[in-house]
C-alpha cells in the first residue's frame, strides 16, 4: 500500500478509522494492524465480512466500510466460490443436521362457523362486515382478523367461534386514542366461506351486504352496529327555555355508501323504519346513516328482542336503558 498515492481527504478517513477505539481495541488485542488482520482473514482463512463481523462482535456493514475506507482488497465473487469448493475454512464445518420439527398443532376453532346460518353466526357475521378483515401473507396463508377497541366484543367472539387463538392488544401511541384488541385466525375454510358470502380483502369501500336471510337479519345488524354503529344519548340547554332538551341519535357507518344504502332499505322492510338519512362524514371519510330518537328506539327493538348478553356488546346495550328509561319505555326481553 506505501507504492499507492492516498487522495488527502481518504488520507483523512484513514486516520479517523485508525484512531477509532473499537480498532485500537482490536490492534491491541490481536497484536497485529487492523489492515493486516482483515487481509490474513479474508484471504488466507477465507472468511467472508459478515465472518470477520462475527468474530469481532461488529455489524457486517462495519466490516465492509473498514475494507473500503482502509483500501483492503476484497476478493470477487467467483474466487471466493472457488476457493470454498476446495476449503471449508475454520467456520465451515459440516453442519450436524438439526432434528426436524414437529408440525405445531392447530390451535381449536370452529372453521364451519361460517357455513350455517344461525343468530350466532349473523351477529359474528355483521360485527366481521363491520370490523374485519381477510388477507393473504406472502407465503399463501389465509388469514381472518377481527379487530376492536373493545376487549368485550373481541373475548364474546372468541367464545362465540370456539377459538383458543390469542387475543393481541396494539398498544395506541396517541393517549387520547384507545388501545386495540385482535383475533387473528389462520384457516382457508373460513377465508373461502367468507369469500361465498361477498365479503373480500380490502373491503372497506367495495363491500357489498351478504344475502342475510330475513329471520337472521336483526342479529347481522347488532354485530354490525357493535362493530361500526354508535348511539348517542344526551342533554343541551335550548337558549329559549330554561328546561334542557335530550337528543337521542343512531349511527350506522361505512366507506361504501351503496352499502349503507342497501342496509337502509331492509330495516325499512324488517323494522318498520320511517325516517333516516345517509350523510357523508367529510371528504375520503366515509358515509352515515343517521336515526333520531323514534326510529333508533325502533332499531332497538328491532336488534335486542329475545337475544342473549353473550350476542351484544353491554356499552352500548346500556345506552339504549337509558334512552328507554328518559322517555318512559318499557325494556324488551
């Protein structure tokens, strides 16, 4: 390397590199200089960079900027292949093969959950319509994921599948927002009978309502209200009456307005619906249905008549008391 004329500001490079402490430890420590240790190591033991990094404990990307800013020649790729035919090199012992794994055991879920219309399977259904998603990893897997920010919801799901899959929290990075909990179910059975059924990845804005049958309908759209619904119950101080007034007010929500659309016409035929109106939240943020109090306080009949705590989410079941208990109306069973 003395024959060879260094540019000043590699010069400069060198000596920053050399006045390293790692490369001082390692000088010390071997007894020889950094230059002459990579070179005896690459080509006369015939380890690669990322080798040479093992050995030091340091990064591969370390070890190839050490070769190049301190003008270490690296040897070419067909050179390197044939020396390893011929040598095996000190870290290049045959290998005992490892024992081969046992295939894990599937972890218990109904995968025919999907196939037979019950109540249990609607309300799944609908809370899935509203909150779940289907994909396929790069290795060909199907997956479907339930997802919510209510740990209620997701636990009665499980249940409800005959799941013994893990439930996984998303911690929420913003503290105004709420962590959420997911269900994530490997399984082609039920990935095919929900692709039967019209729903598909990345559904937001191109889902389409399955064909529910009529005396499973109520139950479809208490999951989808669980999942994507709200209702809204509360005073405000009307300016030309000391007395305040109540608001009562049901929300369905969606990326496809068509979608809610085709929703609103079935509770008109199933539930005796006579008002509502579609509303679009904001721009590229979806659509609403909107109820005020007498067609929200017939949705509710509508969705909770004769149906057990373990189909609904207790939250917003309790909003609707309270509605029910302002304006002096009887509970249903």
């Amino acid at each position: 390397m003395s024959g060879v004329q260094i540019p000043p500001p590699l010069l400069d490079s060198m000596k920053k590199i050399k006045e390293s402490p790692r490369i001082k430890y390692i000088e010390n420590k071997w007894r020889r200089p950094i230059e002459k240790l990579l070179q005896q190591w690459h080509w006369q033991d015939n380890l690669k960079h990322k080798e040479i990094g093992k050995k030091l404990n340091i990064p591969r990307p370390t070890i190839t900027r050490w070769f190049h800013k301190l003008k270490v020649p690296t040897q070419s790729c067909t050179r390197f292949t044939n020396n390893n035919l011929l040598y095996l090199g000190p870290n290049r012992l045959p290998k005992k093969p490892k024992p081969s794994k046992k295939l894990k055991e599937r972890v218990p879920v109904n995968e025919n959950f999907f196939k037979k219309w019950s109540p249990e399977m609607a309300y799944v259904l609908g809370y899935f319509t509203a909150d779940g998603c289907m994909f396929i990893n790069p290795r060909g897997s199907r997956y479907v994921l339930f997802t919510s920010t209510d740990r209620e919801l997701i636990y009665k799901t499980r249940i409800l599948l005959k799941s013994k899959h893990k439930i996984g929290v998303v911690k929420s990075i913003n503290p105004r927002w709420k962590d959420k909990y997911t269900l994530q179910i490997g399984s082609k059975r039920m990935f095919r009978d929900l692709l039967e059924l019209n729903l598909t990845p990345n559904k937001s804005k191109t889902i389409r309502l399955p064909k529910v049958p009529k005396k499973y309908f109520n139950h479809f759209v208490r999951g989808y209200f669980d999942g994507d619904g709200c209702v809204f119950f509360n005073k405000y101080q009307r300016k030309t009456r000391k007395s305040p007034a109540y608001i009562a007010l049901t929300t369905l929500t969606s990326g496809n307005k068509q979608f809610l659309r085709h929703i609103f016409k079935s509770l008109q035929k199933y539930a005796y619906i006579k008002g509502g109106k579609i509303y679009q939240k904001s721009k590229n943020s979806g659509f609403e249905l909107r109820f005020t109090i007498n067609d929200s306080l017939k949705l509710y009949e509508f969705m909770y008549k004769s149906v057990p705590s373990n189909q609904f989410l207790e939250r917003k079941y309790c909003i609707f008391q309270k509605i029910l208990n302002h304006w002096g109306r009887r509970s249903i069973g």
